[in-house]
C-alpha cells in the first residue's frame, strides 16, 4: 500500500482553474468537466463545490461573493480564509488555458481512481476468499467502472431493446400519437411525430420566403410546453420582439413597430404582451457567435434552466475559430458540430439555412437538396430536412395566393412531403389549413 503515499495529483493545475474561475467567473466550460471529486485537496473541493452551488442559483461568482457563501456555510476558516482565496486569485492564470488546466485535474483524478480500484482487488485476492474468476470479473468491473471520460460506453442490445420497449410502452398510453415536441402545426407533426430529441433539422429557403418568420412562429409554439433558445446572429432581441407581437396579435407590423395603433389595437397587443411574457423562451442576439460559445451557451442553459430546442438563424453565419481552407468546409464542420451538440445536449437543433440561387435558374423554382448554400454536408448531417417555398414569390398571378409550402425532402424517421399553410406577411404569421390532394403530389414531386 505504499502506493497511496504519493498519489497522482496536481495542486499547482487545482489552483489554476481555481484562481480562473475566482478571477474571469467563466464556470461554463467546466460544466460535465469537472466534479468536486476530481480535486485532491480538500479545500478545493469545497471551493468548488461552492462555486457550482453558486452557479446553479445563478449568483455572480468572485472573491467577495464565493468567501460570503462559504461564511454562510461555516467552511471559509476551513478552506484558508479569504487570504487563501485571494492567493489563488493573484496567482490567475490565462484564462485560455482553463480547460487544459482542467484536463490535468481530471487526469490525476482518474489515476488515483484507478489506485483505489486497484488496491480493493489486491485485498480481495490477499484475503483469499473467492475464486479466481470471480476475481477476476471483480476486477475488471473495477477498473471499467472508472470515469475515463464524457465518452459514452457500449451497450448490450439487450439493454438498448429494454430501453426501448420502455419508449414504445409509454408511447402506447399516449395514444400512440406525438412521440416528440409538439411543433405547434397538427399537420406537420404528423410527418415529423414532433420534434425529436437529438435531431438535426435544416429549415431552408430563399430569401423574402419568411424562414425567420416561419422559424419564430414554431418558436412561440414550442416555447408553451417547452424550453426554446432562439440565437439570431442576423436580427437583433426588438426587431424579433417587434415580429412576435405582431403575430401574436394579427396586427400590420409596422404598425406595431411605430405605436400607430386604435385603443382596441392596444388592447390585443397588451393581451399579446402577456401570453408571450409566459412563455419558456431565452433569446440570444450576439452576432458572429463561434459554434463553441452556441455549444457553452445552451450547456449553460440546460445546466441551469433546461433545455428542449435550439433555433439558430442562420447557419451560414455561425462561426468557426479553427481555420478552414474553405467556406465548404467551414460550414461542414459547423453542421458536424450542431449535430453533435443536439446528441449529446439530448436537444432538437433547429438551423435556418440560405439556398444558393439554383431554384431561380429552373422552370420549376421549388428547392431541392442540391440547392442547400455553401456544404453538402448539410444533406447528410442533418436528420430533417425541410423547405419554406411561396408559389407567388415567382408567379404574381399564382392561384396560391398568400399560401406557403413547407416541402419536407428528407425526414430520416419518418415521410416526405408537403404541408400547406396561410401566410399574412403583414402580421409575419402562418397558419395551418386542411391538406388536400396536393400533399400527394408534393410526395411524388420529392421522390
């Protein structure tokens, strides 16, 4: 056992994320990183215990507020005072390097893990009191069990298949009707079963067809019984505030816009006001966002309110700090990653994307997966794929006045094809009408 007297660990690498944290209050990145448990010190693991516990109230976190919580705990005399907490953050490293500082935490941590796992076994065979295969399965089971990273493990079939029948069961007292997050639209979760966790979902259109429009409105909806985050890197927070209440309250927007409104006009917009005001929906209007701080920002979000579904408007604008030698392959390695956000968020990603001008060279104008803008990658990641299209955006004398198409050309899980709706553009609102024999054609049209 003289092993144990020196263990893996790093007090130098525990004080720097320590002295980062205490000094940027940048938690974000740490979140389904770090444990309390990963640190060796003592009080470390109360400092940062404290500083999570703060975290999920949402309460700012520096010196003076993390040493008032743990005087409120009776454990700042226990952690070093505040003069601990102050050496810590005078001896702040760049922030940059926090996740590299935490990788080295977290890999003493699993080294010591594996010496405890390892010493069980050896008092265990030192006892010799079971057999040697069920030793050996101890051990094993021992040294699997071991936190190695994020990275989820195999799974029997026989477990994934309990799983499951689970799933199917509990879809069976619902009815065996919506299986996902309602979208707000009968006739389209028909074809989708609702939105589903983990999915990919393109929403593309040519400019003017109102995808952004079409994309709040499911927003709104969705928002009633779940949790929505809406990052808009092309409009700000009041003009997509201003379209919500317009359609909220089927008034003209730019009346809206101006406060050029009757008395019974204020009355639907105040009306309107308060049914939005309830809804579970948080709005980011950064512009240039990386898809790391997309990612940093929903893991923060489903840390510490939940999260259901991610609308972002629009791919093309998202951003990626690596270098890429191509626009292509940029907006490959974005969709790659909001694929593999929605997965392991356990989300449904929403991506608004533009079409390249191909729809407006053919005879016939409707899209086609060909037509998605910049990768086609787009195609493949994506689970869903769906198009907004307007007859009369080509043809003004067009029988399909003020109706819009959404043209659903891939569904991984489920059918092709088409779904009708009204369209106001002056109220920015769409609203769902009776399929007819139409839907069939849309059908062949796709395959």
């Amino acid at each position: 056992m003289d092993t144990l007297r020196s263990v893996p660990k790093s007090e130098n690498a525990e004080q720097a994320v320590l002295g980062c944290i205490l000094e940027k209050g940048n938690v974000d990145e740490l979140i389904g990183v770090l444990e309390e448990s990963d640190f060796y010190r003592g009080a470390h693991k109360f400092i940062f215990a404290c500083i999570l516990n703060m975290y999920k109230k949402n309460k700012s976190i520096d010196v003076i507020t993390v040493a008032e919580e743990l005087k409120g705990m009776d454990m700042l005399t226990t952690v070093g005072g505040v003069s601990y907490l102050m050496e810590l953050k005078e001896g702040y490293m760049t922030s940059e390097n926090i996740l590299d500082y935490a990788a080295i935490v977290k890999d003493k941590a699993i080294k010591r893990n594996f010496i405890v796992a390892s010493k069980e076994v050896l008092e265990e065979a030192c006892k010799d009191k079971i057999a040697a295969s069920e030793l050996f399965v101890k051990a094993e089971n021992s040294i699997f069990n071991i936190n190695y990273s994020n990275a989820k493990s195999f799974q029997t079939i026989g477990s994934c298949i309990e799983e499951s029948m689970i799933n199917i069961e509990q879809n069976y007292g619902k009815g065996g009707g919506l299986l996902g997050i309602s979208t707000g639209f009968k006739n389209l979760d028909r074809y989708l079963s609702g939105f589903q966790k983990t999915d990919f979902i393109i929403l593309a259109a040519r400019p003017s067809m109102g995808k952004t429009a079409f994309a709040l409105n499911l927003a709104s909806n969705i928002s009633e019984h779940s949790q929505v985050a809406f990052f808009s890197l092309e409009m700000s927070k009041a003009q997509l505030s201003h379209r919500m209440l317009a359609s909220a309250c089927h008034l003209d927007l730019t009346r809206v816009r101006s406060g050029n409104l009757k008395d019974n006009e204020w009355v639907k917009l105040v009306n309107a006001n308060s049914r939005l005001y309830k809804k579970d929906m948080q709005i980011d209007d950064s512009a240039a966002l990386d898809v790391n701080e997309i990612k940093s920002k929903c893991k923060k979000l489903k840390f510490l309110r939940g999260l259901d579904v991610v609308i972002i408007d629009y791919i093309q604008l998202v951003r990626l700090k690596e270098k890429a030698y191509s626009r292509e392959q940029e907006v490959s390695k974005v969709s790659a990653a909001l694929k593999n956000m929605a997965k392991e968020l356990d989300i449904t990603v929403i991506a608004l994307s533009q079409l390249s001008r191909a729809p407006e060279q053919r005879a016939d104008h409707r899209p086609q997966l060909g037509d998605l803008r910049d990768s086609g990658s787009l195609e493949q990641d994506a689970d869903v794929i769906m198009f907004l299209y307007r007859d009369e955006y080509y043809n003004k004398s067009s029988e399909l006045k003020n109706i819009a198409e959404i043209l659903i050309s891939k569904n991984r899980n489920g059918q092709v094809g088409g779904v009708r709706f009204t369209w106001i553009p002056t109220s920015q609102k769409f609203g769902e009408i009776a399929s007819d024999s139409r839907v069939q054609q849309y059908k062949n049209y796709l395959n």
